[in-house]
C-alpha cells in the first residue's frame, strides 16, 4: 500500500473539495454505490462473502456511513486518526487480514468510477487513492496494536 499521503493533513483545500463533491454525487446514489462497491469486492475476492455475517444492505450503509464521517472529519485530523484507528482494531475481530486492504481499495476506486462516470477524472482518481491509503494505514495501524 504505498503512496505519499498517509496523512490527512498533506491534503491541500482543493483535494478536499475535490472528495467532498464527488462523494455528494456518490451519496445521492448510495444504496446503488454501496451494492457495487461489494459486488466488486466479492468478484475480486470471493473469499470474503463470509466475513459479512450481516445483512448486505445494512454493510452498505455501514460503508457510506464510514465514507461520510472520514470526509467530514478532515478538518480535524487527530479525531479522524483516532476514529480510524479505533475501526481498524474493531475489524481486527471481525477477521480482516492486512491483504484485505488493498482489496478493498480496489472495490472502492471500481465503485468510484462506476457511480462518478466522467466525473471520476484522473484528479479526482488520485485524490481518493490518496485518501483511501490514509484510511487503510492508519485502520491497519490500529489493527497492529490489538495484535501485537
């Protein structure tokens, strides 16, 4: 999972409007974006079907829901750093292995591009990347400390 930004912080005012209007347009369609993000997720790994024990629908409002409060937290990165970390150690019982991440992340640019269509530009490919890595290293970060 390499990448320059494993921290918020390096996220410049544009990149963050940049997010924010994208996710508006993938909020507006979000039980559409949720149901792709995990149809990719278990085209790519179907190994992963049986760590959802839920209800489908109710992960994917879990997943728009973790979106939304990632981007409204960037402004105050320490309170997102601290939420992640928390999440990332939650999943820690749920069985996510670090390799899952990248997955994951896959699933989320594939749902991107689907929801966002032209919108979903280099720009705006790159700045979630960016943003995903963050939320992936930082959840792993939290993962590590209820492993070791």
């Amino acid at each position: 999972m390499g990448g320059p930004c494993h921290d918020a912080r390096v996220l410049d005012p544009e990149q963050k409007h940049r997010l924010r209007k994208s996710f508006a347009i993938v909020e507006r369609q979000s039980h559409v974006a949720a149901l792709v993000f995990y149809q990719r997720l278990f085209e790519i790994n179907p190994m992963l079907r049986p760590l959802f024990k839920t209800d489908i629908e109710l992960q994917a409002a879990k997943l728009m829901d973790m979106l939304a409060s990632a981007l409204s937290l960037l402004e105050k990165p320490d309170e997102l750093i601290e939420t992640l970390e928390e999440l990332g150690a939650r999943h820690v019982g749920y069985g996510v292995r670090t390799e899952h991440y990248d997955t994951v992340g896959e699933a989320l640019l594939a749902m991107l591009a689907t929801v966002l269509g032209k919108d979903f530009t280099a720009e705006t490919r790159k700045v979630w990347t960016e943003l995903y890595q963050f939320i992936a290293v930082t959840m792993l970060r939290g993962a590590g400390r209820v492993v070791s």
